[in-house]
C-alpha cells in the first residue's frame, strides 16, 4: 500500500492557478477549464503518492525543489518541493507557469516552502 504525502499549496501556486483560470475563463472554452482542473487533481494524486516524480531543478540539503508536466496535453508545469528526509512530510506546490513563460524566474530562495 502506498501513503500518500499531505499537499500543501504555497500562495504564488494559489495565484497562479486563479490567474490561469481567469484566463481561460475570458479566453478559451469551458472544456479547458474543466481539463486544467482534472489534470491538476490526477497531478496531485501522482505527485503525492510520488514525489520524486518531477525532474529536480535544485536541492537544498534534504529538500528536493522539481518541476513536473501538469498533464498531456496541456503545457502548464508544477513547481514543487518535498523533504526527502522526511518521508512523512508534505509535498509543497510553489508556482503554475505556461510551458512558453519564463522558467529562469524559479528560485526557491523567493518561496520558502511554508504553504
């Protein structure tokens, strides 16, 4: 049986996500709303059970910063962290970025992985 790790949502992901479905909401049809939101629970189910699913971007001592592909075929990516030594704690969801959106403003120092 596999335990799956508690989710925690840092507020840029939070911010993130509400920009992006803003945007759809004004510029795409309802099934691509509906598509971001089944992606993103069956990413969260994957990245639960399976943090180190996502490739690593940076470690810091036991914490794995990664960032994973939300689902075929959207092009959104999850930021993410979890303690690898702490096999009991959360996974942290940091940032939602398109795919085309600038990947070089990623730095873990800016979001201190508290949700």
């Amino acid at each position: 049986m596999i335990l799956a790790r508690a989710i925690r949502y840092h507020d840029q992901f939070r911010q993130d996500l509400d920009g992006r479905v803003r945007w759809l909401v004004r510029n795409r049809p309802p099934e691509q709303r509906v598509s971001l939101q089944r992606e993103l629970r069956s990413f969260i189910r994957r990245v639960a059970a399976f943090p180190g699913l996502g490739e690593e971007v940076e470690r810091r001592g036991t914490i794995s910063y990664r960032v994973g592909l939300l689902g075929e075929p959207l092009p959104y990516l999850v930021w993410y962290s979890y303690d690898d030594g702490d096999p009991d704690g959360a996974v942290s969801l940091l940032m939602l970025l398109h795919e085309a959106q600038d990947r070089l403003r990623f730095d873990p120092r800016d979001l201190d992985d508290q949700a």
